[in-house]
C-alpha cells in the first residue's frame, strides 16, 4: 500500500506523501498510540524535520494555532492506495474524540484506521462521528428537498429524494 496526498485545489506539499505518513506514524507512536496536531508541530519544529516545510512558520503571520490547523489538515490529506486496485483509496487516519478519558478529560486525537479498527472504544468514538457529519448531510439535503419543492423541475426533486434516501441508508447502516 502506497500513500497520497488527497487532491485539493491549490494544494501543494514539499514533502512525499510516503515519506509523510511514515513521520506521522513516528510521532503516534511516540506519543502513546495517539497523533496530535500539537505533537506534529512539536516534531516539525526543528528545520530538519521531515514536516517542517509543511508549515508557516513566520510568527507574524501565524501562530501555534494555526500550525496545529495546518497539521489537521496534513493528517486528513493522507490517503491510502490499494496497490490491487489503483483506484480504491480511504483515508490514513480517523479522529477520535472521547469526552471522558482516563485522566477525566477529554482527549482528541487521530489514530491509524489500521489500528482503529482493532480496538473496539476507538471504533465506536470514529463511526459515531462519522453519523454526526451524516447528520449535517442529511440536514443539508433537507433544505435542498423544500428549495426543490418550490421548483417546477421534478427530476431535481427526485434526484434530490434518491439522494436523501441513500444517505438516510447509509446513516443507518453505520449505526447498526
């Protein structure tokens, strides 16, 4: 399995994407199993480090707040490739929030999908955020359904409906 990054417009990466994965792997492991945005700009500080031009380090234009977002968003662009199946990808890491940890307070942080899917309390904490962003989704598709109902053109409305009942399924079965 290769890495990638995952294309966005105008994005661009000084480092391969490989190469990438393996440093935040360094750093996860590292830290007790959990990659922090903080823990990757602790680790891409010094200017050999393999991250660090992924970063604005100027202080007048950014501060650590911004480097952790630019670390969030490192994390979400890995992508993994089937090296079967060119075009079969998922994401490298999901994020993991539990509000109540071992030391009573909450922790946030993004673990390998390979590890992921092997503990359990993990697992549970990423598919139960993945039913709140469909959520959002379905909220979404909501407001297109009354905007279409007003339209005259009803094969929007019933691309709109199919829509909305895909993701309706969708939600269920990832709760289920």
């Amino acid at each position: 399995m290769r890495k990638s990054w995952k294309n966005h417009p105008g994005a661009s990466h000084s480092v391969d994407a490989d190469a990438a994965f393996d440093e935040l792997e360094r750093i996860r492991c590292e830290n007790d199993g959990r990659l922090t945005p903080k823990a990757i700009v602790q680790e891409s500080t010094p200017k050999e480090a393999v991250l660090h031009n992924e970063f604005e380090w100027r202080n007048g234009v950014a501060g650590n707040l911004w480097r952790e977002h630019q670390a969030r968003n490192i994390v979400k662009q890995i992508i993994v490739i089937d090296d079967k199946d060119k075009k079969e990808t998922r994401p490298a890491y999901v994020h993991v929030h539990i509000p109540d940890s071992d030391d009573g307070k909450p922790a946030r942080y993004y673990q390998s999908v390979t590890v992921a899917v092997t503990r359990p309390d993990e697992w549970l904490v990423a598919m139960r955020e993945l039913n709140m962003y469909l959520s959002g989704v379905e909220r979404v598709i909501d407001q297109m359904k009354r905007l279409a109902g007003n339209q005259q053109d009803e094969g929007q409305a019933l691309k709109i409906a199919l829509v909305s009942e895909a993701v309706r399924t969708i939600r269920d079965a990832v709760m289920h």
